[in-house]
C-alpha cells in the first residue's frame, strides 16, 4: 500500500473506501469528494486554506498558538466577540446599569432573544425555541410535559447506548410519573414504538460515533404510532444543517457550547412547534414561566408561548457570551459551514486511513453524508493515543472505553491543520510513542 505514497500527483489516498468498503466493487462509491483519479485528494493544504470562504472566521477567535483543536464537539473556542461582550455586559450593563439592566438591556427578554437566533440554525420560528437551563434539564421538562398531556401511555423510549443524560432523564422522570424507560438495542428504536410509549428520546447525531439520524422518518414513525418524539440536537446544531419543520418534529433540545462556542455551560434551549405550545404545561413551572410574572400572583397561570418553558432566572453573564457567539455564527451560510467540515474531515480521514494502521477502526459512517461534525476512530489504547496527540497539541477527546472523538468545525479550523492532526496521529500510531507510561491513566473529564 506504499505505493499510495509514490503516486506522481501527489495526492492522499482516498483508501479509506478500500480499507472499509464491505464490498471492494463499492470502494469507488465511498471516495472522498474532489479526488483525483487515484481516488486521494489533489489540492494542497495551503491553497484550500487561501481559497477558503470561511477563512476569515478563524481570525475572529482566540485560540493558543500552535495548538490544533478538534474538541469542538465537546467545548468551541471563544471568539474575541464573546471576550468583549461579557466585559461589557460586566463592566456597563450590570456595573452601571446594575438592576435596570433588567429592562434597558432587556436581560428579561434574553430567553426569548436568544432562542430567536438560535432558531434559523434549526429551521424553526423566531417564537418556537427559547434558550434556558441545560439539555437535561429542558429535556425533563419536555419529556415531563408530554407524559401528562398523554396520560395513557406511560412508557419513555430511548435507545441503549444514547448520551447518558438522556437516559439518566427519563428514569429520574419515570419515577416521579410512574411510567416506565423501555431501552431500545441500537437501531431498533422505530421497531420498539408502539401504543404504550409516549415520548421518544433520541439524539439527531449520536455523541459517540457522529451517525446522524433520518429526522423526517423516525418522527413520522412516532407520530404514525401516536408518540412524540424529542429531539436531541447537542451534535447536530451549528454542525450539520437541521431543519425541524420539513422533518415535521414538534420537539428538540440543544446544547450550545459545543458548535455553537457559547462557553462552558451555556445555557441550552427547547423548541416546541407553535401549535403544540398550548396544550403543554412546563413541570418546572417557575415563576419565569408565568403570563405576569411581575404581578407576583399566588397561583401559577402559565404565559402563552413557549414562554412557558422557561422556569427561573436567566445567568445573564452566560447568555451575553451565547448571545455574542450566536451574532457571530449567523455571519457564516450553514451550507458552507457544513462543506467545509465535511471537507476537513475526509481529507483526515483519507490521510490516516490510507494504510491499514493496526488496531484502528474507523466507527463512524463512512459517508460524510451520514456522519455529524466529529469522527470517531476506535482503539484499544485511546485514552493512551488522545493524551500522546494533546502533548503534540493535537486536542482531541476520548470516550471510555476505546473512542476517540475529533471534530472539525468549519468557522475554526484550517486545512492545514487537518493535515496536521492527520500525521500526528500516524505518528503516534506508527512509533507506538503513546505506550510512554505517562499517557496511562484517566482525568476526571475526558
Ligand atoms: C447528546 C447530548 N445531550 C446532552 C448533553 C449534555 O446536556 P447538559 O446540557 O444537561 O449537560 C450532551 C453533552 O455532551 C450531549 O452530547
């Protein structure tokens, strides 16, 4: 397989197809886009770096010098315009402004304003998402909501293997509402839909291996067998291109300190299609969520929209940085946001797998098409292998036992560094240099 390296052209092979293909007649079929007739990738690093349209963003971030970062899909960057807005926010809104900031700063509107930017990146309206509390928490109050709307059926779905929290959820909530958590095996979720189920819960893009889901079939799937279904969009969201109102979903969560460099815990945010709104009553009904809330009434009347799902105070410091790094998303088209990551991450992949690296497995689909905005390689030493690269400023994550997740989002992220990461690897792999006994063990956070 050497001989991949001696072609004239210069190109990477595109031998991940042939590596992975089930069937060698099909290899063709699986070539990265843009390849030469040797099936690798012609184009140098630094002239898909100068040609790039989305060059420009990379400039609007902070990020350390010679680092490569393919954590994105577990915390983005900061941008210099979240840096400025949360010390303005600090500095003028509540250091000057202080309590009035409430109104001539409309921090009471931030769920509303924010859920309002967020929703063009899901294909929702303006007054169907609002940004508020965590994905656990927005997904209980969801998931709670719909199992009383539908008091005959008393079953959560998720499938086996989900995110934790969506599970973790749903037998928290499951307890509280007697209802029961039925686990689904891997890609039987549509087959364990029937008449007891009420709610749904599955991810968009899977947090371990980037498969992305078909929205429009499983929600129709649901909706055939009188279920709802809650979308999951932490992976999907400022990633691959969502559209919920052509997939015909009536509810999603998100988080959004992933693509979307809203910071460490920034707050997540709920979509509820309009004509479902009323019909559901928020479990956290907080005083937030109330139609007056300043008329400070003993019983609780829940305020017409979405509005209603918004339960307590809003961090107003978070959502100013969510709020910046949302301003600054909407300046990039999803399209192109979406090519050039899928870009990034074949010409990855077409460089580590163009020779059998013993002991690799490439987990996710290996059609960019059907893979989020990370991929996932599989080894027994990943842990070992992620601390190696982030010792040669490659940041990747490892998800135990044996995943390793990098992810290229298009706004932060050259090819070049790729390409970097590409050989880091190989390095790493090929040496063994992550067999040094410093790279064993476990962080608390992987
Ligand atoms: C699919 C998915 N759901 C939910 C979460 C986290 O939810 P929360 O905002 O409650 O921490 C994550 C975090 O990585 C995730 O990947």
């Amino acid at each position: 397989m050497t001989v991949w390296q001696d072609l004239a052209c210069g190109c990477v092979p595109a031998a991940i197809g042939l590596w992975f293909a089930p069937d060698p007649d099909k290899a063709d079929a699986l070539r990265p886009r843009g390849a030469c007739a040797h099936g690798g990738a012609m184009e140098d690093a630094a002239a898909l770096d100068a040609a790039d349209p989305l060059r420009s963003f990379r400039e609007a971030f902070e990020l350390p010098h010679g680092m490569v970062y393919l954590a994105g899909h577990s915390l983005g960057p900061v941008s210099r315009a979240v840096v400025a807005r949360v010390a303005q926010t600090v500095q003028n809104e509540w250091g000057h402004g202080l309590v009035g900031s409430w109104n001539s700063a409309d921090w009471i509107g931030a769920p509303q304003r924010l859920g309002a930017k967020i929703a063009p990146l899901v294909g929702a309206r303006a007054d169907e998402t609002i940004v508020a509390d965590s994905v656990s928490v927005n997904l209980f109050k969801l998931a709670g909501a719909l199992l009383t709307a539908a008091p005959g059926r008393k079953t959560i779905l998720v499938e086996s293997g989900e995110f934790p929290t969506d599970m973790h959820i749903a037998q928290g909530l499951a307890g509280l509402a007697r209802a029961k958590v039925r686990l689904a095996k891997r890609g039987a979720l549509a087959d364990r839909i029937d008449a007891r189920v009420g709610v749904v819960i599955a991810s968009h893009v899977h947090y371990r291996d980037a498969v992305v889901r078909d929205m429009a079939a499983l929600t129709a799937q649901a909706h055939a067998a009188g279920a709802e279904i809650i979308w999951d969009l932490s992976h999907s969201v400022g990633a691959v291109e969502v559209d919920l109102a052509a997939a015909g979903a009536r509810f999603a969560v998100g988080c959004t300190y992933k693509y979307l460099n809203g910071g460490p815990g920034s707050p997540a945010f709920l979509f509820v299609a309009r004509d479902q709104q009323a019909r559901l009553a928020n479990p956290i009904s907080g005083w937030l969520g109330h139609a007056d809330p300043f008329a400070f009434l003993d019983r609780y009347e829940p305020a017409g929209g979405v509005q209603r799902f918004v339960s307590g105070t809003p961090p107003i410091l978070a959502y100013a940085a969510l709020e910046a790094a949302l301003d600054l998303i909407a300046e990039a088209p999803a399209a192109a946001r979406r090519a050039k990551s899928q870009a990034l991450s074949e010409r990855f992949l077409g460089r580590v797998l163009a020779k059998k690296r013993p002991g690799l497995q490439l987990i996710s689909p290996i059609d960019p098409d059907r893979r989020g905005g990370h991929v996932t390689l599989k080894h027994k030493a990943a842990y070992a292998i992620v601390q190696a690269l982030i010792v040669r400023g490659v940041i990747g994550d490892f998800r135990a036992p044996d995943a390793m997740r990098f992810a290229f989002p298009a706004l932060t992220l050259r090819y070049s560094e790729a390409d970097a990461a590409a050989d880091a690897l190989i390095e790493v792999l090929s040496t063994g240099a992550y067999r040094d006994p410093a790279f064993a063990g476990s962080a608390k956070v992987t």
